[in-house]
C-alpha cells in the first residue's frame, strides 16, 4: 500500500507546483490515464492470483512482454499502482483548482464598489480596527445592474476613522485625533444590505512570510473588500430574519459568554481559542511570547487537544454503557462496552472538532482517530509507515492546498518520528516518576526531530521550548482545557480557567524575557534543509549511539551555513512588498542597512510580518536604520525593529524619541561613510531646513548608494518636485541605475527634469494594491514609457531585487516561484520600450 499512497501524494504535490492552470480536458486525460493504470494493476494481481505466481512467464506481465522470465512482479503492480495514484490525485486536484478559478471574482469588477445582500457566514473577528468576516452573497449590483461575483467573500468592517487599506496596509499619515466610530456586533446569520468594495485576492509576495492568497484560495474565498459608509453610499441595513447556522452561532453565544465571564481579555482569549478555535482572540503580544516560547501549538485546537478530549469522552461513554447495561443486559452482547466507547469517543470526537472551527490539525486527528477505531474494531494493525501516509492522503483528499502549510508537516513529522523511534505504544507508565519521565522525553524527542523543520519554515525555534512545554503541556491538557470545556456547563469554572492561564502566562513571559530564548538561523537551502531533517531524525530512533552520532554531522549545516553575501565593493537591493508604504533593505559584504520600516499601527506592522522575517532568512545583524520621515507608512515599523536589533545605529529627519525613546541622528547633507567599499552619501535635507518649516515630507532623507564600480542606487523618501530640483542643483550629473521612486509614484513626483537628469536603468516604486491614493499616477507612468524607462510596482512585481554587480536585472519574487493561486501570476514587471 505504501507505493499508491506516496504516489498520491506526490501527485498533488506536482500539481501544487503549476503557474498556470492545465484545461479540464488535461486533468480529465489524467484522470483516465489514472484509471487505466489502476485497472492494469488489477489486471495483474487478478492473473497472478489465478496462475498462483506472483509474475513471470506465466503472469500477465509475461504475456504483455513487459518483463522477463527472471524478473518478478515485486515492483511491477506496486509501480503502476503508485503512477495511477498520481495521476489520479493530480487530476482531481486540477479539477477542483479550475472550478475555485472560476469562482474568481470577475475582472470588471475588480477594485469596483457594489450593493450585496447576504448573510454573515462563520465566526467574525474583532479587532484593533474593526471586525473581519465572511460573507455569503445572495444577490448583488453594480450600477443598479445585477452581477455575479463569488458566493462567500471576506470584507473588513473598519473602524470609521481608521478606513484605509485594510487591516494589512496601515494609513500613510500621523495617527488620527478622532474618537473611531466602531462597526455594529456582528452576528452569525445576520442578513445585511451594504456596499462592499470587492477586489481579487491579493496578498503580500516576498520571500518569507505568510501567503495570503493561497489561505484565501484553501479556504474557497475567491474576493475579499471593506464595508463603505459615507454620504455617496446607502447605510448598511440589518435586514429581517436571518439564516440558521446552528454551529457558527453556538460558537458566538460560547465566545461572548466566556468574555462576559472573564474580566481579563487576554486570559479570555485564550479561553475563546481552546473552547471554540478562535485564535484571533488571542492578543498579539501574547501569540509573541507563545512564539518564542515554543508553546503556540497548545493555545490552538490541534490534535493533542481533540485527543484528549476523544479519551476522556470515550471513558465516559464507556462508563455510561456499562451504566445502561445492568437496565439493559442484553446491550453488551450487541454491542461491547469497548466498542460503544470507541465508537461514542470518536463521534464526540468529530463533533469538537466541528465545533471548533475544523481546523487542518483537528481534521487530521479526526481521520487518524477513525483509522485507529476502525483497525481496532477489526482487529488489524497497520504498519506506522501505511497508517499516517493513509492519513495524510485522507486529508489532502478533503483539502489538497493543506500540503502546502507548515504546520501539516511539523504535526505529520512529529508523529511520524514518535511512531518511527517506538516511543508510543508502550506499556502505560506505573507511576508518577514514569510518567514525568516520558514526558521528558517525549517533548526531547520532538524537539530535536522537528527543529531543522522549525527553522526552515520560521526561521527561528525557541531554546527555552522544552522546560516551557514540560510545565505548559499538563498545565493546559490536565487543567486549563478541561476547565475551560466544562465551563459550557458552569460557567463560573471559566474564572478558574482564566486564573490558569494567567498564572502560564506569568511563567512564560519569564522565559520569553531571557536573552537566550529563541535560537535564530539563516533560512537554508532546500537539500541542505532535508539532509538536517534526516540528521535530527537519525538522533532520536532508537538506534546505537555510534549510529546516532552520524546525526550530528548531518546536522552541522544548521550550524554552518550562511548565506552568500555581494562580493566586496558591490552591494544588493530588496525592495519588499509591503502594501502602502516603503522600506528597502541594503547589503554589502558585511553590513546591513534597512532605509524605512513600512507601515505600522498595533498589530499590522511592516517590520514585524515582513523585515523581520527578510533579516532573519539572510542572517543580517542591522547595522544601520533609517527612518526618513514622520509618516506611518514609512517609520511606523521603527519601534519593533529597534526593538529586535537594538544596536542599530539610527538616523532621522525627525525627533524619535517620542516614538522610540531614544534620539537619532540627522541625516543631512554632505554626510557620508564607506562599508566594504561601498560608499553612501546623505543627499538630503540639508542643514537648517528644520528653520524652513518644511513639511515632513519634504524633508525626507535621500541617500545615495554607490559601488566601487560606480553603479548606483538613489533612495528618496517622499521628496517633491520641488526637492527634486534642489537636489539637481546642489548635485550636478547626478545619476542612478536604480531609483527608488519618490513619494511611491506620486504625481507631485518624478518630474520630467529629475527624469531626464537621473536616466535610471530602473525605477521601483512601493505601493499597495488598488490604494485609495491612486498610486503610482497615470502621467508618472507616461513619462516613463515616453522615455522607455523599465520600472517595477510592487502589487504586480511583489518583492524587488536588484544588485551592483548585474545592474540590467531586476527580479521579482512573483516571476521567480509563480502559482495558479496567486494574484496575476506571471506579469510582475511593467516595461514599454
């Protein structure tokens, strides 16, 4: 069975890799190739069975030609089998993305604002800035015409005075001094008449960080938008009646009982994310702490959660048919205790997970638990290998887009490595000693096994992980969770819960505190990233120790390898896809310098879901942080990466310490340094523009970059036309190869003199999608076609790349890895010569 079930899933994962989608004739023709291989395969085993060998002369494989008298059949069947499951897979999972596709949001209707009439599908999320939701459309106009966009979308409810972007894309100016208006409490079944502005899925491209599209195309949400209100658009209207959705509102009624229950909102949180999978409840600084601390896995429903919650339920069925029995003796004879219990504690087991939110991890473990019960029951007992590759195509048959997120790995890898090291199974523990010490190793043996596998996927894992799970795993399975789920009964249970994880809390912010918490490495090459895995693997089964030693030096790679660097004298560029902001990092040889943060406010900053994670995939120790000036879009990530590299050298147009608590230094005209013979150069504000009263944007700091070989790199800021010319004047036969483009494309920008003057190889203008501020401007773009000038924007390019070394390329990161999912794949750069 091993055979078809890794051909299954190597089937969709060649088929997760396409940048285009094939026609349906294609998957079809797979599909019936599938089939027919499968049928040969029968064929076979049929006619071997008949002839009593298993191939040879005599079999069918014989009588095909297909091997000779001294081969034997042992990889024939097993070889067709598994292409037949391959392609089998592939075609259906084809088939299942073309029909997503066409659910797409139609084009004409992209960016547009239209009038729909639904209901409110699922859990909303409340927020800093308003409510997230999903929405299922019964009807919808445009213009007074009716139209037909995506059936279920996700729009965002924003605070009035927080309108912008969304939550991804904070607003490019100073905080707002107006009390925000919040949006009414939402509801699930609620029906709502409202205009929504509807866009594609469009997410964030770069290297690192969390692939918005594909998460929108698994969970089948082919648009996404915000509520409009204003005088142009008719109020929102709560309209009468509503749709039955029995478990999305149970959810709500247990979520908005357990925060009138509990006064703390951050204990109230986690409650509301272990009783009904509501892990956006959970507070931002504590997702942190539970990051760095190695325990995010416990405040989520996975599947050490629905496990327990499956043993407990299973003794009580049990004890309750046993109950049922002594009225009803005969029971026991049609159906055993043992088997009512199974049966009843995978049934209460599936109705958790359901109530849950039927997260990946609680599917899987729903699948794994039937798959145990039914063996059991049975009487068979599958090799490890069979059963959790069973599992896996199980669950890639209800969600084939799962194998592309890491925690279906980290989970299938743990358990996989427990099952493999015969560490589960054994006899139970005798006593408390016993059991403390297969706990020990238990969360040892995990640790180890899965952090080149962390590391890879996060860049990061958490050295205080294992004393923090020895004291968190009991803590939340053997108190917190049961008395947060036995609080549906009391609810006064809940306060004590909310005592518990307060208490975990206090422990964990401890650990999370110390230096040494979080062990960070460069993000690894792919081949070098599976040889580690294989290395941690080899160190926990249960093996000799001189076989287990080999282990280390599969591991070394870990330790070792560092990213390559610009040789010395050049220098490359990363200009990241941030939304609606900038922030650009440099490297040389040795040195790295980040030229703005991006956009930031609460929990949506730039640094901490993007640059952060860039430095921490190139091994970058900041040496120097520009802020150019006080707008969000551009400084609003400036405390979270001082914060995280705290010796960075900081510089300024503007006074930080409000921000930040600590003084930079002014960029001003005329300074300069060299790293790696590398020069840079501050080319503005110059000194005692402060007198000026110039605006913030005005006196944005421009730095000049530029290579032992003369290739140079030009980063404005916000700058005007009118600093532009002042720049021109103070620098004759200035030049650049590549220009970060002022004021993200602006019209007041990119003048036609600056233009001229510069000549740039390429412009990169920073900009998010379909931005209320129309950027970059139709007549900036003109003059760049006028005078063929290629240039990059970063909703169609993603990330930018570029180096001194190969000034004639610019790559960007959604031509470098496209995917049928994302948001137009394969038409990153815009260039007309």
């Amino acid at each position: 069975m091993i055979a078809p079930l890794l051909g299954a899933v190597t089937g969709v994962a060649l088929q997760l890799q396409q940048p285009s989608l094939w026609s349906a004739r294609a998957y079809l023709g797979l599909l019936l190739l599938g089939g027919g291989l499968a049928g040969l395969s029968w064929m076979i085993r049929r006619r071997n069975a008949g002839t009593g060998v298993l191939d040879g002369p005599g079999g069918l494989g014989g009588h095909l030609g297909l091997i000779g008298p001294a081969a034997v059949g042992v990889w024939l069947r097993p070889a067709l089998a598994a292409f037949a499951a391959l392609a089998l897979m592939a075609g259906s999972t084809g088939l299942r993305a073309l029909e997503r596709a066409g659910q797409v949001l139609p084009a004409a209707l992209d960016g547009q604002e239209l009038l729909l009439v639904g209901h409110v599908a699922g859990l909303p999320r409340p927020g800093e800035r308003g409510v997230q939701f999903e929405f299922a459309i019964e009807s919808a106009r445009w213009n007074g015409l009716l139209v037909d966009p995506p059936k279920r979308v996700q729009l965002g409810w924003w605070n009035r005075s927080a309108e912008s972007e969304g939550p991804a894309q904070a607003q490019p100016t100073k905080p707002m001094k107006q009390i925000p208006i919040a949006p009414p409490t939402l509801l699930p079944g609620q029906r709502w008449e409202l205009v929504a502005r509807l866009q594609r899925p469009h997410g964030l491209a770069n290297p690192q960080g969390f692939d918005l599209e594909l998460w929108l195309w698994e969970q089948g949400l082919q648009a996404t938008g915000s509520v409009r209100e204003g005088r142009a658009q008719p109020a929102p209207r709560l309209l009468p009646g509503q749709v039955w959705l029995p478990v999305a509102q149970a959810r709500q009624a247990v979520r908005a009982a357990i925060q009138a229950a509990v006064p703390d909102a951050r204990a109230a949180g986690v409650l509301a994310a272990l009783v009904v999978g509501d892990q956006a409840a959970i507070d931002s600084a504590d997702w942190e702490v539970f990051r760095l601390t190695g325990v995010a896995h416990l405040v989520s429903i996975s599947g050490l959660h629905v496990t327990m919650f499956a043993l407990l339920a299973s003794a009580c069925v049990g004890r309750g048919w046993r109950a049922l029995a002594r009225l009803w003796p005969g029971l026991l004879w049609r159906w055993p205790a043992p088997t009512a219990a199974a049966l009843g504690g995978l049934a209460l087991a599936f109705a958790y997970a359901l109530f849950a939110g039927w997260g990946v991890p609680a599917q899987r473990t729903v699948l794994m638990l039937a798959c145990l019960t039914l063996l059991r029951l049975n009487g068979a007992r599958w090799p490890w290998p069979v059963l959790l590759l069973a599992v896996m195509v199980a669950v890639l048959l209800l969600d084939p887009w799962a194998l592309l997120q890491p925690g279906f790995w980290l989970s299938f890898v743990a358990v996989g490595v427990l099952l493999a090291s015969s560490w589960l199974g054994q006899a139970e523990s005798s006593g408390l000693r016993d059991w403390f010490t297969d706990l020990l190793r238990t969360q040892a043996i995990v640790s180890v096994a899965l952090a080149p596998l962390t590391l890879l996927c996060f860049g990061q894992m958490s050295i205080v992980g294992l004393l923090a799970n020895l004291v968190a795993v009991p803590w939340v399975t053997g108190l917190v969770t049961p008395l947060a789920m036995l609080g549906l009964l009391w609810a006064p249970l809940w306060r004590l819960a909310a005592w518990g994880v307060q208490a975990m809390n206090a422990c964990l912010e401890w650990l999370a505190r110390l230096s040494w918490a979080a062990f960070e490495r460069p993000e690894l090459p792919p081949a070098l990233a599976l040889l580690t895995l294989a290395g941690a693997v080899l160190l926990v089964l249960r093996l000799p120790w001189a076989q287990r030693a080999w282990g280390l030096l599969l591991c070394w790679p870990l330790l070792a390898w560092t990213p390559p660097r610009p040789t010395l004298g050049e220098f490359e560029l990363l200009a990241p896809d941030i939304g609606q902001g900038a922030a650009v990092v440099v490297r040389t040889a040795r040195h790295t310098l980040v030229h703005d943060t991006g956009p930031g406010q609460g929990s949506v900053s730039a640094a901490q879901r993007v640059l952060l994670p860039l430095l921490r995939a190139g091994g970058d120790r900041l040496d120097l942080l520009v802020a150019s000036h006080d707008d969000l879009d551009h400084a609003g990530g400036l405390p979270e990466l001082l914060r995280q590299h705290p010796r960075a050298e900081l510089w300024a147009s503007y006074d930080t310490r409000r921000a930040t608590g600590r003084a930079a230094r002014a960029c001003e005209a005329g300074q300069r340094w060299s790293w790696d013979a590398v020069s840079f150069e501050w080319l503005h504000p110059q000194a005692g523009d402060d007198a000026l009263g110039l605006s913030d944007n005005a006196r944005s700091c421009v730095l000049r970059v530029t290579s032992a070989t003369g290739r140079v790199a030009l980063l404005t800021g916000d700058i005007t036309a009118s600093e532009e010319s002042r720049i021109l004047r103070d620098q004759p036969g200035l030049r650049a190869d590549l220009l970060l483009a002022p004021h993200h494309g602006s019209a007041t920008s990119s003048s036609e003199a600056w233009l001229d003057a510069l000549r740039p190889g390429w412009i990169v203008i920073q900009s998010g999608h379909l931005n209320r501020f129309h950027h970059p401007a139709p007549e900036v773009l003109q003059r760049l076609r006028t005078r063929s000038i290629a240039w990059s924007n970063s909703p169609t390019c993603g990330a930018a790349s570029w180096r001194s070394d190969a000034p004639a390329v610019l790559l960007c990161q959604r031509q470098l890895r496209p995917r049928y999912w994302q948001a137009g794949a394969g038409v990153a750069v815009d260039l007309d010569q």
